[in-house]
C-alpha cells in the first residue's frame, strides 16, 4: 500500500480507538461512523486522483466492524447492515461508492 493509505488507515484507527470506550450501542457506533470516518474517508477519495487498491476497501470494511461490534461476534450479518431500507438510516455505508 502506499504511504497514503497507510496514514489514512492509522486515522481511522485513532478515530475509533478515540471512541472505543464510549457506551453507545451498535446502532450509535454506526452512526459515529458515518458522522466522524465516513467524512474523512471521502474527502481522502475525492481529492487524491489515484487507484485505490481493492485490498483497502476489504481491510477498512473489517476495521470498521471490529469497531462497531467491539471486537464481539457480530450480531448481524454484513450483508443486512449493507442491505438499504427504506429510511437508510441503519445500514453500513459501502466505501467503494463513495
């Protein structure tokens, strides 16, 4: 990987170990997500005008479900978190499409 996506991993790692102790449930830490890492991330994207490896996606995908489920089993399957309601309120966003 290169030393971008090294610096932007060890944020997003700072991020959630900033959080990690907080008593919110699953639902608040996917929000926390969306509301602290999500905006990093895409402004990352947007303004580095580069190819992205695959291979980062799947491992800031993990890093994120460890932090939402607390290093836990996880209680619902990745594939509904990422499944759209109607209100789109409790799903994981999909970092590729952003």
């Amino acid at each position: 990987m290169q030393i971008n996506y090294i610096t932007l991993m060890k944020e997003i790692k700072d991020d959630s170990n900033k959080w990690i102790d907080s008593p919110y449930s699953w639902i608040g830490r996917l929000h926390i997500v969306k509301m602290s890492i999500l905006p990093k991330l895409t402004y990352r994207f947007n303004t580095i005008s580069i190819a992205i490896p695959k291979s980062y996606f799947v491992d800031t995908r993990k890093l994120i479900l460890k932090f939402i489920w607390k290093d836990k089993r996880p209680r619902i399957a990745s594939t509904i978190l990422k499944k759209n309601n109607k209100d789109g309120e409790h799903t994981l966003p999909t970092f590729k499409t952003y």
